[in-house]
C-alpha cells in the first residue's frame, strides 16, 4: 500500500469558488502510468497530473484526464507551477519535461501569474467543416460562424472556431452526432474550442464528447496557446489576450495569453485549496 501525496489547486483565479479545479499528486516512489490513469478516473477531474523529480532542476509531470494520457495541457502545468514553488521556495528549474518535451516556464512574482511556453511551433491544418456545416453543428447561424474551424497544434491538437460575438459563443448547442463526425481528432479524442474577440478580450469556451455525452471545459490552457498558434500562422508576431472561459458553467477563469517574437506563451493564477494523503494499492 503507497501512501501518496496530492494537493488541489484551483487553476486560473484568485477565487476558491472559481477557475478550474486540479488534483496535483507529488511522487516520493515511481507509480505505473496504468495507476495514474485510475486515479485520474476515479477522481474524475478534467485533468489531474503527478510531479516526479520535485526537488531537481528538471522536474516531470505526467498528465491525465478521466480517460488518457496528455501530451500536453496547461491547466496542469500552470496548477503544478504553484506546488513546485511551494516544495522549493527558491526554484531553480526553468522548464518542466511533459510527453510533448521540456516546456519552457516563468513564475512573475509581482503579478502571481506561472507562465509556460507552448512546447511546439504551430501547425494547422483544415477540418471537414463547412460555414454552413459549422452552424448546424454547434446549433448557431451561418451569420455566427466568422470562418471554418481550423486544427491547431502548438502540443495538443484541437479544432478552433471564431464566432461573431460573446452571445453567440453562450448560444452554443451542440448536435452530439456531427460533433463526433466532424470534430474527432482520432476514437476517444473529440473536441471544440469556440471563441470571440472585442479588442484585446476574447470570450471562449471548450466543449468535448465523454462516453457519447458532451462535456466543457472550465479552462483550457493548451487551446489558448493554439490560439496563439493561429494568430502566429497567419502572421502575427505580437499580442497579448486576456481571455474569460468558464463563465456560462459559473466557474469563470481568466487566463493570459502573449505572443512575443512569435514565441507562444499562457499563464494564469492559482488559488490553493488543500492537501491530503491517498492509500493506493498498487
């Protein structure tokens, strides 16, 4: 029987009743990733992730969701930030290793806000979809949709959509049938990111499909590091976004997103909620 220690963060707020909760497992001895997928699921949080090597200059995070590994997500990095500084209050490390690669990190200590970089330079490519297909898919009119969703990978590959306003974004119904046809990255991996721009403020949220049912993110780090990669591809070397997710499910979270040079960076805040002790029988 292992005795292991987790904490729980919640990630993008300053709030203990707002952002995007996540269980954050420090590991003293290895654990199988076979183990860390069921506690993943029996926790059944959008993403729960395990620190090995906590006191190196080069820690590893394993991430997982209620049903697979992640290469790469920033909720749980940006979340496990916030226990490695606690674990070593004078950090030395200046990434972390992920199954994507090393991801390049920054905590500002003025402002509160952990940085990571998004570990791949970004690439896109065309969905199946339609303007008009679009629509019927997420329930919305073709006067909504600002163009075709695009596949977007800066780390984690996912389907991207620019809609005309914040009102249609909370509009969003999604017909579960195309949703799987259309927007399936491969079995097991089906998803949305449905956003909208005022200035430098954007307004989005992320759906995906569990066991045929559709579910949402509160906050999605990787998504606004692909939309970041979007912007790069189609030319822009600078910007920074202060993006509001979460809003419609009442757990709003604010994450920040920069481009600088057209390196891809996200950060947010964190809130520190607890810790405990796991039996585990392995």
């Amino acid at each position: 029987m292992k005795t292991l220690t987790y904490f729980w963060i919640n990630v993008f707020t300053t709030e203990q009743d707002k952002g995007n909760p996540l269980p954050v497992f420090v590991l003293d001895d290895p654990l199988s990733k076979a183990a860390m997928q069921k506690i993943a699921a029996m926790l059944n949080q959008s993403e729960t992730v395990f620190i090995e090597h906590v006191d190196s200059t080069d820690p590893k995070l394993s991430i997982f969701t209620p049903m697979q590994a992640l290469p790469f997500a920033g909720h749980p990095i940006i979340g496990a930030l916030k226990i490695l500084e606690k674990l070593q209050p004078n950090p030395t490390f200046t990434h972390v290793k992920t199954e994507s690669g090393n991801v390049p990190v920054e905590i500002d200590r003025h402002k509160h806000i952990y940085w990571i970089k998004a570990p791949l330079a970004p690439t896109m490519r065309a969905s199946t979809l339609t303007i008009a297909g679009t629509a019927q898919m997420l329930g919305l009119t073709e006067a909504n949709i600002l163009s075709c969703p695009t596949w977007v990978n800066t780390g984690s590959e996912q389907l991207l959509v620019e809609l005309d306003s914040a009102e249609a974004v909370d509009a969003i119904a999604i017909n579960s049938t195309l949703f799987k046809e259309h927007a399936t990255l491969y079995e097991g991996r089906t998803m949305i990111y449905a956003w909208s721009r005022t200035n430098n403020d954007v307004y989005a949220r992320y759906f995906y499909l569990k066991n045929g049912a559709i579910g949402e993110d509160s906050g999605t780090g990787s998504a606004a590091a692909n939309l970041g990669g979007l912007h790069c591809l189609n030319g822009t070397i600078s910007l920074e976004y202060r993006i509001r997710q979460g809003c419609k499910m009442g757990r709003e979270n604010v994450l920040y997103l920069k481009v600088v040079e057209g390196e891809i960076w996200i950060g947010g805040q964190n809130t520190f909620m607890g810790q405990g002790e796991l039996l585990w029988a392995e």
